[in-house]
C-alpha cells in the first residue's frame, strides 16, 4: 500500500510540471526587441504601455525609453499618449505619477490610442535561421493622432543547434525517473 502512494505522489509531481507553458515541437525562441527611434521627440507627451491578460487584468507600464517594454505573450499591449500637462496639477511630471499606474488615472487624463502598437514575435518555425529580432519605429503626429510607422528590421542567425546540451525540460521527469528507480532498487534488498 505504501509503495503504490509513493509511486501515485511521483507521478503526480511530474505531472503537475507538465502544464508548463512550452514552445511547440516544430518551433524555437525568438528574441524580439522592439524600438522607438524619437520617442524624447515628444517631450510633451507621456507614453503609457497598458498589458491586458486573458482574465481582463491591466498592468499600466511607462514607456520612457526608446526600447520597448515585453510583455506576456497571451497578453495583449496597447501604447497610449497622454499630454503632460493633462496629468493633472498633482501629476504635473511623471515622476509624480503613481506606482503601478492606473488606467483609470490614463484615462481621466484624456488618454489616446497610439494607432499601430506592435506585436511580439515569440517563435518561428525550426526551418528558419533567425534567434533574434530588432524593430524600429518612429511616432508621427498627425491631427492630433498619433501612429507607429516601421522603420527598419533587423534579424539575426540561428546559432549551432547541437551544443551538446539537454533539454531542460526532460531534466524533472528524468530526476523523479531516477528517485524511483533508485527507491524501488532499495526496497528490494
């Protein structure tokens, strides 16, 4: 009875490790960073990332560098722009804005959408070459809209695929392999 609990317990730790958020079998990683080139061209206007989860949370990130902010990849990101001086007299400089921002707070300041917010490439299949990925953008402001315009894109090879390493992923289940067989060897002595 006590080997069949324990032999229940491993397999339901290894289990549970199987759920983990993998990349499909066909795929590799791809590392894609994402820039706006004149960003500091619009020093009246704060720029706020707003990451919305599958459940509907907000997460509300200030962009204040030209690199852009990553986010989950079931999330979806939206940019927005906000005058500076419709922050409000208490929120006169950014610096002044609460941690972790508020959408509310985005959108009580006249908040609008920046038209053309990015996407994240996160895998592409094994037949390409690429690892890493750079897009530029620039802001452009018209009529009081503003939009993201691709500039350039960069990619990067695929380093040697046989680097002789294993998977981590095989790493759990061949560690609870080994605990068992090594207490079922044990147990018979």
């Amino acid at each position: 009875m006590y080997m069949k609990k324990l032999i229940s317990f491993v397999l339901l730790l290894l289990l549970g490790f199987s759920h983990a958020d993998v990349i499909l079998e066909d795929q590799h990683a791809v590392t894609h960073k994402i820039y706006i080139n004149n960003l500091a061209d619009y020093g009246d206007y704060a720029f706020f990332l707003v990451v919305t989860d599958n459940s509907g949370d907000m997460l509300v990130v200030q962009v204040d560098s030209s690199e852009f902010p990553d986010w989950y990849k079931f999330s979806s990101a939206t940019l927005y722009a906000v005058k500076k001086s419709d922050l409000g007299p208490m929120k006169s400089s950014i610096n002044d804005m609460p941690i972790p921002y508020n959408y509310e707070d985005l959108r009580k300041a006249n908040a609008s959408i920046v038209y053309g917010t990015p996407s994240r490439i996160r895998t592409l299949p094994n037949n390409s070459t690429v690892t890493g990925i750079e897009t530029h953008y620039k802001l452009k402001l018209e009529n009081s809209t503003f939009t993201l315009e691709k500039v350039n894109e960069t990619v990067g090879p695929l380093p040697d695929p046989d680097n002789g390493e294993i998977p981590y992923y095989l790493l759990i289940p061949i560690i609870g392999l080994a605990i068992l067989a090594a207490y079922l060897l044990l147990k018979r002595r």
